[in-house]
C-alpha cells in the first residue's frame, strides 16, 4: 500500500529523471561558490538548540500559514535566538521554493538547510548553488549507494548534512557512512504519525561526535527539558512555529527550557 513518502519520492524522481542539466556543470558553480556557514557548529552549545522552521504546509495538516513571509520570519527567528533555520523547498507538498531558500539567505547570517526530499547529485548541489549551508538526506527514502554518494558529494562541495533516522535500522545506515549530524524524525514518514518515543529510544544509541537532533512534534518547555535530558543538541521545530501568534516569543520560552532557565 503506497505511502505519503512513496508518493513524494516518486514524484521527485520523476523530475530528477527530467532535469537535463549536466551535473559536470553544476558540480564546478558549487564548488566555485562561496564558503557554507557552519550549520553542525552553530548546533554544538549551552542547553538544546533550535533549528527555526520556514513551512507553509504539509500533507497532513493542509495549510499551516500560507501567507508568511520567508524573510521576516527568518529574520525574527534571527533575532530571538534561534541557531539555524530550515527552508521548505519542495513546492507541491509543502508550497515551498528555491527562492525562498535564495531570499533568506540575503536576509541572514545564521546557517540555512534547505529541507526537502534530496534523489539526486543535481539536488545536492543546487542545495549549495541556492545558499544553503546543509542539506537533508533521509535514509528511508535512499539506497546505500545514494546515501553514501549523496552524502560525500556534499561534502565535497562544503555543505553539513543532516541524515535524518527513523529506525535502530536507519540510524546504523547513518553511522556507517559517517553521518556527524544526525536527525531522530520522531513523525513516520509513512503515516505522518508522531511517536515521541523515538526520541529516547534512538538517542540512547548515539555516539560522539555526532551532532544529535530531534525532529518532529516539539511545541511545549516540557519536551524541550526532556530533549535536554536526554542529551540531544538540537531540536527542528516547525508546525508550533509558524503556527504561532508570535513565532518569535515562542521561540524564546522553548530556548529557555532547552537551557533549563524555566
């Protein structure tokens, strides 16, 4: 039975299979391109930090905010403290765009990932062509040869790369290419579902010197405490973001539980 992720991913491909630009091409723009911000450093610190996410939409929920706008959320993310930013890229599931990713990264200074479903070498590297400082690989969706060549073409060209783990299965993939940032999904891919245990479960098998995000579900001081407890450095939080009154005060008193100051 086709999943929301087998859907996505076909489609994807579908347009990987289309794009006739040569990777040789590419390849050369992104590495003659300027130097990525660190993305894994500005993650290592006091407390859990948060990666502020830009997204319209999802295939779940319908729209969460169709009219924000990328820049002046991106700026108050900036400004009240957030580590790093996450640009919703894809267009049809997610009604985000490469220029979204390009605009912000005019509006900022602090590190971008373009989150969205990377199938090819051309994704990598328009990842970087378009000012991203990381880009996403989700094991689930990738072969081991895809993930291992994915991954090492990013690296190549300067970006971090947040392999996102749903499973002990996937989390060994992750490990065995190197991964030094890694994401605990804690929503299924298949169902969009959110099981927070994953959380406790997968960070349990973490070993230095990976960077350890969670991803997925975090609205509230107490899951940001709990986050901190469990030893994770960062935290990916969107839907309670956008979603928000005041994005900006919300992400301040989910910082100041990640820090245990409240």
């Amino acid at each position: 039975m086709a999943t929301y992720l087998d859907k996505i991913i076909s489609d994807h491909r579908a347009w990987a299979r289309s794009d006739t630009r040569r990777t040789s091409d590419l390849l050369k723009l992104a590495l003659d391109s300027g130097p990525c911000r660190g993305f894994r450093e500005a993650l290592r610190g006091g407390g859990v930090s948060i990666i502020a996410e830009i997204k319209r939409k999802s295939p779940s929920k319908g729209e969460l905010n169709s009219a924000l706008n990328p820049v002046a959320l991106a700026k108050s993310y900036e400004m009240n403290g957030a580590s790093c930013i996450s640009i919703l890229t894809d267009e049809k599931y997610f009604s985000g765009s490469l220029d979204d990713l390009s605009n912000v990264r005019n509006a900022v200074r602090i590190p971008l990932l373009r989150k969205d479903f990377t199938v090819s070498v051309n994704d990598v590297l328009d990842t970087k062509l378009h000012g991203a400082d990381a880009v996403l690989l989700i094991v689930a969706a990738l072969s081991g040869q895809e993930l291992a060549e994915f991954y090492g073409v990013a690296k190549e060209v300067g970006l971090d790369v947040l392999v996102e783990v749903h499973d002990e299965s996937e989390l060994a993939r992750a490990r065995d290419i190197g991964a030094d940032l890694i994401g605990v999904n804690q929503r299924s891919l298949a169902t969009f579902e959110v099981d927070r245990s994953k959380a406790q479960v997968l960070g349990a098998l973490f070993s230095a010197p990976a960077v350890k995000v969670c991803e997925s579900g975090i609205s509230t001081a107490d899951q940001m405490r709990t986050l901190a407890q469990l030893g994770y450095d960062a935290a990916l939080i969107g839907e309670s973001l956008v979603t928000s009154r005041d994005p900006g005060v919300s992400l301040i008193g989910l910082l100041q539980a990640g820090r245990g100051d409240i």
